[in-house]
C-alpha cells in the first residue's frame, strides 16, 4: 500500500464527515449566515500564518534543493492562500488591523501548536503528512459539494469559494505533495508510515474541529 492510499484510507471516515457537517453544509447549498463565514475567514487568516510557517520550517529541514523549493513555494499562503481570501475579506468588510487584533479559538491555536511542533521536532515528510490533511480536503470538500448540489458552484457568494479550490492549479499543487511524500517514504519502514498516518489523522480531527469551531463560533 503507498502512503497516499494509508492516509486516506485512515481518514476516509473523517473525509465524509466533512461533507455532513453543518458549516460546509451551508456554503454547499448556499445558506450558511455570512457573519459565521466572517467569523471563519479571520480565524483562517490567523491559521494561515502559522501554516506558512510550518513551510518555512520544511525549507530548513529539506534534504535536497528540490524538496526545500517546493516547501519555499507555499510560504507566500501568509499574505492570502488564495486570491478568493481576498476578495471575501473585500466584500465582508475585513482589514489587517482587525485580524490583527482577533484572539485565534482555541480548536486554531490548539491545531496550529500540533503542526508547527510536528515542524519543529521532526523531519521533511513528517511536515508534508501534516500539511496535506489541510490542502487536500479543502479540495475533497470541493469536489464533493459540487457532486451533491452542481449549483453550488454558481452561488453568488459562496460560488468563488467553491471554484477556488476546484482549480486545476490547486489539484496540481496537491499532486505535487503526495507525490513528493511519496518519493520522500520510498525506503520507510512499516513504523514510520504508520507514524505518518497517525500525524495525518491527527490534523484531519483538526479540521473537523476547525468546521466545528467556525460553526459555533467557539472562542
């Protein structure tokens, strides 16, 4: 079995979670209140400043030039992931000195603290498990709204949300990772995959918790 397949398939449950949940519900069918999206898009800024810097500890433990350009690549996600980032905090009014000044929740600081000590004591495709449980079901979630309601992608507000990470650069790019992982694992032993999975596990609970926290609005 590679490790692509062990990851997924040890977090295939988790994934459909995802779908069901109330908060991404909302965006897929065009519900959701947009002060509980407001709510999220902060919290997701301040996420993704220390998701950045998990890249940046990946570049410092890359092994080869190639791999520390790929964890490079990723680095800029801290001034706005994505262009649709900016755009919705445009249209809901959101600035810097407001994110700035938002405490991250608890279920954010907690999941955040758990990648970057993932960064720090361990090694370059212990990073890259941590980081693709994010970046590869936001594109899972994606895809699936689309399945089940094929007008979601042309909703109004959340349509942008939804076409962002359906994009074919954002497949790319997670193609890119796998397989990355996967030429990083070529020579590990059983121990050290399952280690991988358990850290991968580990985020996509982090996720579901994250939906919970935007649904909620838990502090």
């Amino acid at each position: 079995m590679n490790i692509e397949t062990q990851l997924l398939d040890a977090t295939a449950e988790l994934f459909r979670a995802y779908n069901q949940h109330p908060f991404v519900l909302g965006i897929q069918n065009g519900t959701l209140d947009r002060e509980k999206f407001r709510y999220y898009l902060i919290q997701d800024c301040l996420y993704l400043e220390d998701y950045a810097k998990t890249f940046a500890l990946g570049v410092a433990k890359a092994k080869s030039l190639e791999t520390a350009n790929l964890f490079a690549k990723y680095i800029p996600v801290m001034n706005g992931e994505l262009d649709v980032h900016q755009g919705y905090l445009a249209r809901l009014g959101v600035t810097q000195a407001e994110i700035d000044a938002t405490p991250r929740a608890l279920d954010n600081l907690s999941y955040t603290s758990y990648m970057l000590r993932v960064a720090y004591e361990e090694g370059e495709a212990e990073i890259l498990a941590a980081i693709l449980s994010c970046a590869y079901s936001y594109e899972v979630i994606a895809r699936t709204m689309v399945e089940n309601n094929p007008a979601a992608l042309e909703d109004a507000f959340y349509g942008d949300w939804i076409r962002g990470y359906l994009s074919e650069s954002y497949h790319a790019d997670n193609r890119t990772l796998f397989e990355t992982l996967r030429r990083l694992t070529v020579s590990y032993s059983p121990q050290q995959m399952q280690h991988l999975t358990d850290i991968f596990v580990a985020c996509s609970r982090y996720e579901l918790a994250f939906w919970e926290m935007a649904w909620t609005e838990a502090r």
